[in-house]
C-alpha cells in the first residue's frame, strides 16, 4: 500500500475526525494539510492534529485574533485624558 493509499484511508475513517469544527488526527496520514470533510462545513483545510505543530498553529490562530482585539479595547478604555 502507498502512503497516498494509506492517506486516503486514513481519511476516510470517521474515527480520525472530531468535534464540530471537523478536526482531523491521525498519526499515519503523512499529510500536515487535509481537506474537510464534505458536509456542513466542507470548504478548505484542515490541519492534522497528529502532527507537530500543529497544536500550535491551531491556537495560535484562535489566541492571536483574541490578543488584538484586547488590546484594542485596553487601549481604547486606557487612553490618556487629552
């Protein structure tokens, strides 16, 4: 079997897929990438959670737009008395 084969095994197993959101894990899937699933939200990638860095980038991306936000308003509430 090829690592394609062994990819597209991987993910057509409804074991390797969680949650809501459709994340993907799977520790044989040589893929950092995988597309969605098709269903409710099936556009785009995911990343495989099974894979270094992954954890990373994935909370990088829910805490970066969190911190922005934050210092928005911190600055917004802070801001000196002209």
């Amino acid at each position: 079997m090829t690592q394609d084969q062994i990819d597209q095994t991987e993910w057509e197993n409804p074991s390797n897929w969680s949650g809501w959101m459709g994340l993907y894990h799977s520790e044989r899937d040589s893929r950092f990438w995988v597309p969605k699933r098709p269903g409710r939200i099936s556009r785009g990638m995911t990343p495989n959670m099974a894979k270094p860095g992954s954890k990373t980038f994935f909370w990088g991306m829910a805490i970066f737009p969190a911190t922005v936000v934050l210092v928005i308003i911190s600055l917004a509430i802070f801001r000196p008395a002209p």
